[in-house]
C-alpha cells in the first residue's frame, strides 16, 4: 500500500460529488509554502519596481559598506 507522500499528489476528499478537503503530506506542503512565499516576494518586488521604488545597486551597496 502507497502511503500519501509516495503518491507525492494531495488526496482530494470529495462530498457529494464536490471536493471539499485536500490533504497533502508535510514536504509537499512545505515545499507549497516556500513557493508561495517566494512568489509573494516576486510580485512585491514587481509591484516596487512598477511604483518607482527602486535604488541603483551600486548606491545601496555604497551606503551598507560605510556603515
């Protein structure tokens, strides 16, 4: 028998016909997170950059090697 994390897919429990639970094993899940974190901080950055809110590197650099 294939334990959840072999299957390395969520398991979709369904009611009536309509899904209504998924369940996924730990790494899957954490691996989802990470993604999602890592795709949250993309659109803040691209949102940053559409919004003018940017510094040349070479300035940013500058500033933390005088501290």
């Amino acid at each position: 028998m294939r334990t959840l994390g072999d299957r390395g897919e969520p398991l979709v429990i369904t009611q009536n016909g309509s899904a209504k639970v998924v369940v996924q094993d730990i790494d899957s899940f954490e691996k989802t997170q990470e993604t999602m974190a890592l795709l949250k901080m993309l659109a803040l950055g691209n949102r940053q950059i559409e919004s003018g809110q940017v510094q040349p590197a070479a300035e940013v650099i500058a500033r933390l090697r005088e501290r």
